[in-house]
C-alpha cells in the first residue's frame, strides 16, 4: 500500500503564544510529525506539506471568515507571520509543496490528482487544528476513497472554551473518526504498525 504522510499548517498561527489559536503542547504533536517525517522518509512515502494562506483581500477565502453570515477578518494571510512555518517542524528535502484555501486540504488543491497518479491509496493525518483541518482532510480522504491514519498525538488544536478542550475536542474527534472515517491511533502506534 503506497502512503503519503500529510503535514497540515504547522504554521506560528498555532505556536506563537499571543496568538488566539495557540495550541498548548504544541512542541509535543510537532515532535511527534517529525518522528513520523524521518520514518516516512525513510520508507520512500510522499511527504506533503501543506500550509494554509489567503490573500489580503480575502478573495480566496470562500465561507472561511463568514461562515455565520457575518464577515469577520481575514486571518491567515500570505505574507505574514501567522502563515510561516514553526521553526520546530523539520520537512525533509524534496516534500510536495501545496497551498490551501480550505479546511481540506483536497479542495482547490490538486492533492487527490497528485495522489492518483503516484498510486497512493493510504493518507497519514498530522498537522493543525485536530478539529478543523486535520479532521476536513480526513473525512474528505475517506469519501474520495483513501484508506486514513490519524495520528491523533500528532495534531493539535486550542480550546474552544473551558468544556471544550483539547483533550476533549481530541477525544470527540477520534471517537468519531474511529467509527467510520479513519484509523485513529497515536504515533507510537504507527510507528510499530
């Protein structure tokens, strides 16, 4: 079965502790990525590192800042720092560059052709947001007909508020992933698979 290991916007936007996105523990999922990089690479699987970036206008943001009906501010956007990759995050030489729009990381991109003509049938999930991203690449890998591992310690999102955590937005999204969507399992898990 031929893999490609997604890294999805392991960008400052989540790690920069004044931002409003800062994932706690952040440090612990990106070292789990590059753990599951150097072994990706080293088995020959497709490394894709996808960042997410808008343009300042926002005119190729779609729903994503008015999803309520209301528009709020474009975040994301090209050229800042919000959109540079963490320095923790090492990407091997040679990784497929993709830049998104959308939560997933299949839409607007060209990822499912590139995929195709590699013969790639198994996507690996890891990256930022959990809840957001990470879980709209994998339930949109599903429905295209992937075979998905979601290594769920190699993701990371904030709180949504004191109830929703991350520890039980991660539980949320795996138990649901689980039941139809995906292999959910940690990266230890992966790495001995």
């Amino acid at each position: 079965m031929a893999r490609a290991i997604l890294v999805i916007d392991v960008q400052k936007v989540y790690t920069a502790p004044a931002s409003p996105l800062y994932c706690v523990g952040h440090e612990a999922a990106i070292a789990n990525i590059n753990r599951v990089l150097a072994a990706g690479e080293k088995a020959g699987d497709l490394i894709v590192h996808i960042r997410h970036s808008h343009k300042a206008d926002g005119s190729d943001a779609g729903r994503m800042f008015d999803f309520a009906g209301e528009a709020s501010e474009i975040g994301f956007v090209a050229g800042t720092i919000d959109v540079e990759d963490d320095p923790q995050l090492t990407v091997p030489a040679g990784a497929l560059e993709i830049s998104k729009q959308r939560y997933s990381s299949f839409i607007g991109t060209g990822l499912e052709t590139i995929l195709r003509a590699r013969g790639i049938d198994r996507i690996v999930i890891t990256g930022f947001m959990t809840n957001f991203c990470c879980e709209a690449t994998a339930r949109n890998g599903h429905d295209l007909d992937f075979f998905v591992d979601f290594l769920i310690d190699a993701t990371g999102c904030p709180d949504l508020s004191e109830t929703a955590t991350q520890e039980a937005i991660k539980a949320a999204t795996a138990a649901t992933l689980s039941a139809g969507f995906a292999r959910v399992m940690s990266t230890d898990e992966w790495m001995a698979g």
